[in-house]
C-alpha cells in the first residue's frame, strides 16, 4: 500500500464560507468494501424503469426475510410496504411531527437520534432529498454521512410491521426507512443492539456529536469516625461558579453557534420529561441561560416559562448532547483533514515511545485572532473543538477494520510550521488531549487555545497498528491548518553505502 499523501488543497463545502482540507485521491483501499460508500452500491438509474408495470422494486442485497433480521422471523411479522400500511404519497414531506416511537430491536439510541434530529427538518431534507412524487416502485434512497462524505444507500420500503421504529399515530414511515436503511449499513436488524445515539446523530447530520455528562453532588460533611452527616443546606458560590463553568458554558456555546442541543433526564427520575432545543439564535431556545437559574420554556402551550435552579436542573438532565454541525452553518469554520496510520511510515503509536511517537502525521495549526465576548471584547482565546474519526464499516461483518485506540494531542510550538522532535515531547506537555486512548469510532474534546502555533499529532496506540483516520477542527474564527512534511529517519539522509568492490 502507498503512503497517505499529505498534500491538501482547499475546498468548499455546501456552499458555506468553511475551509476544508482533503488530500487529493483519498487513501487507496486495503480491502473490498473499502469504497466510501459504506460498502453499499447505489442503485442503477435504469433498474426501476425495467421493472414490470405493477411490480415493485425488492432489494436483494437485503431482502424481507430472517437474513436482513439476523434471526428467525416471529410469527408476528409481516413485511408491508407504506401502501399497506395506508400511507401514501411521497416517504419525506418535509415535515414530521417529530414523535418518535421506539421499535423492538433494541434500537432505542436510534429512535433518540430520529427524534433529536426531527427538531431540524432541513436536516432529514439533507438525507431524504427533496419530498419525491409518491410513485417511487417501492424503491427508497437514503444519504448518510460516512467519514468525510455523504454517501446513498438504497432499500426497499417492505417494512418489517410491527416491530419497527415509528410514530405516535403511525401516520409517518420515514423513521421505519431510515430505520431499515441503518440495518443494511450495520449487516442487519439484529446488529443495530446496543448502538451509540453519538454515532447515529453524525451519520444523520455530519457533525461532531458530544455528550455532556452532569454530575453534581453537593459536598457532604465528614464526622470525625468518618460518617457522612449530610448535604450542606446551600450551595457555595465556588461551587456554582464550577458548575456554570463546566455545564452551562458549554451549553451557552452551542446554542450561540445554533448546535443541536438534547437533554435527556436521569433514569427512573418521573418528574421532567426529555427537553429537546433547537436553535438558530438564543431567542429562539427552549432553554434560556440567565445566571443562576434556568429557564425551561415548555410545549404545553402555556406562555409562562418554567424557572429551574441550576443545581434542580442538573439534577433532573443528567444527559446533554450536543451536535455540533459542521456544514450549513456560516458562523463555524471547520478544517478536514483525511490521513492513513501505515506501519513502519508513519504510525508511531504512543507517547510510552517517545522516538516511534514522533513520527506519527503532524500539523501545524495557526490561531491569529481570539474571539468576542458579548460585550465585543477580546475574549483572549479561541474556542475549538477537536475530534479525531477513524475509517469505519459494518455493512459486511466478515470484513470490517478494527476499532483501533486512538487519541489526538495538540502542543504548543515555538517554530511553525517545523515538525516536534522526541526530545520536545520529553520536556513539553500537551496543551490539549482528547483523553486517554480509546476504542471508539470517533473521541472529541473542547479546548480554549491562546492564539499562536500549535502541532496536531492524531496517533493510534500501537505503532503497528494502521488504518484511515480523518481529523476535523471546528472554530469560531478562521485557523490556518498545515500538514507537515512526514518523518525522514536519519538513516535515509546518509550517502548509501556502496562496496569497494563495485567501484
């Protein structure tokens, strides 16, 4: 396999002022399936047009029976088309009432991100397309957002009634579809058990998912024998300032650059119910941020807004996720930067080798500009988010990458533009880390960064250890994102040695 190319070029994207970086050819397959269409091929334009007058389309790369579902089919089950079903016209109005229904598959996450989604209907005219005329010979196209791309996947719409996802009424399919369309990516119904709403939320909308979990516990007094005498009756204004600092300001974040916000209350807690804010501007929340209290606007119709403490409502919305999202939106600026971990190129694994680490992709990241408080004033610093993907596939369980460990640093440098060396790791910390390595698809961190030079490494755990990877920088101001020269050992410098013999 060649290496990853790291020369770049600019591009744009939806039409919107955000900067992208992507090397020209992308990364060369490995293996089948490799093709950035979730290994899924889209359908012939002709295929439709052969069809007999009166048949519909069936898709046998996921046919209606006990192979899509990965077990035997219940009794119970009957495979129906919308028509069936008394629905008819076009599968994605335009609109939705956005109450979704879980199915029996063990999909609730995928439920969640429907319904989170839903709040934005433009968002699922990116993945439906413009509402269709109803005569569609039951075939059903669905766009999802794969590693840097938004690719199609094609189903039938035979629904498998009555066990999937669906809506109070049953008056709208769309979540059924985009339901089986998730199945097909996965390898079938059985697989899509115990997924991550993060994960469906990115394919969905192509943004950098998040969750904000809320733990706060008021300090209890220790009794000499070590017994716990209980809460404090009040609150200390150091810790309200740190829950401000490391809930709200966050929140308050996303909503002014009109992120999709969800709060989902603690487990087996009756009183709240999931509050959902959808934002284009703060005066269009649901949740209004006012010191130390929270205002919470209900769909009940009624006009009074409901105030909540902040410690009552960190209580009761254990869960936030926010998406931001990194297209359509002109107040971000995103960065993409596509990359390939090869073993004995460029892979150099951790920081417990600092000599192998330092040859891992490096980038050079400019901040010029800090941001604006509200009162116009430099802020000081720059508000980004970092989040490091790596190559994923489950639509063929037989062949699918691993889930690697992964992390990405960010340092502080004294030279742009100028690769660090082992020795700089040895004395200089990270200003920024997404954490621990960790086996997941994608891991993401917020950070606040002085401007000035900074180095990017996106690194794998092991140095033998080699996949695609696709690193993306969101800002409120423009960055200048650079990738480096990759590492030369300095044994490819030297004059090769040559024998006497063959002079």
């Amino acid at each position: 396999m060649r290496p990853h190319s790291l020369e770049t070029r600019i591009l744009q994207v939806d039409q919107v002022d955000t900067v992208v970086l992507e090397p020209p050819g992308g990364v060369e397959p490995e293996a089948p399936f490799v093709d950035g269409q979730l290994g899924l091929g889209d359908l012939s334009p002709t295929a439709v047009t052969r069809l007999p007058r009166g048949s519909f389309f069936q898709d046998e790369d996921f046919p209606a029976s006990s192979e899509s579902l990965g077990f035997a089919e219940p009794p119970e089950l009957r495979w129906r088309r919308p028509g069936e079903l008394g629905v008819t016209g076009p599968l994605w109005t335009g609109d939705t009432s956005g109450r979704v229904r879980a199915g029996d598959f063990h999909d609730r996450w995928l439920a969640e991100a429907f319904a989170i989604v839903a709040q934005r209907p433009r968002l699922l005219d990116k993945v439906f397309g413009e509402p269709s005329p109803p005569d569609l010979r039951g075939v059903a196209r669905v766009r999802l957002w794969r590693f840097g791309r938004w690719e199609t996947v094609v189903v039938d719409d035979r629904l498998p009634t009555p066990h999937c996802i669906g809506t109070d009424g049953d008056a709208e399919v769309w979540p059924a579809v985009l339901e089986k369309a998730f199945a097909k990516v996965h390898g079938g119904y059985a697989f899509l058990a115990g997924g991550d709403v993060l994960h469906a939320l990115e394919d969905l909308t192509g943004g950098v998912a998040q969750r904000l979990r809320v733990h706060f516990e008021r300090p209890r007094r220790v009794t000499e024998d070590g017994e716990a005498e209980g809460a404090e009756p009040e609150p200390r204004p150091q810790e309200r300032e740190s829950l401000y600092t490391l809930v709200f300001r966050p929140l308050v974040q996303a909503l002014r650059i009109g992120a999709l916000v969800s709060c989902s209350p603690k487990r087996g807690q009756q009183q709240g119910e999931s509050l959902d804010i959808s934002v284009s501007t703060l005066t269009d929340t649901k949740l209004t941020i006012r010191g130390p209290q929270v205002c919470v606007h209900d769909d009940s119709g009624s006009s009074a807004p409901r105030w909540l403490d902040l410690e009552d409502f960190v209580k009761t919305y254990t869960n936030i996720i926010v998406t931001t999202l990194s297209t359509g939106s002109d107040k971000l600026q995103v960065q993409e930067v596509f990359g390939f971990w090869e073993a004995g190129i460029n892979a150099g694994g951790s920081r417990n080798n600092l000599e192998k680490f330092a040859i891992n992709p490096q980038y050079s990241l400019t901040i010029n500009q800090p941001e604006k408080n509200e009162d116009n004033r430099d802020f000081g610093r720059c508000s980004l988010l970092l989040a490091l993907m790596q190559e994923h596939r489950k639509s063929n369980k037989d062949n699918k990458p691993p889930v690697l460990p992964i992390a990405c640093f960010i340092y502080k440098a004294d030279v742009p533009e100028e690769r660090l060396s082992a020795e700089y790791f040895l004395c200089v910390p990270e200003e920024v880390a997404t954490g621990p390595f960790r086996n997941k698809r994608e891991v993401a961190h917020q950070a606040e960064l002085e401007p000035g030079n900074y180095i990017v490494i996106p690194a794998a755990w092991s140095a033998l250890h080699q996949g695609g990877f696709l690193l993306r920088i969101i800002t409120l101001r423009k960055i200048k994102l650079t990738a480096l020269t990759p590492y030369q050992p300095m044994c490819a410098m030297l004059p090769t040695w040559v024998p006497a013999t063959e002079i």
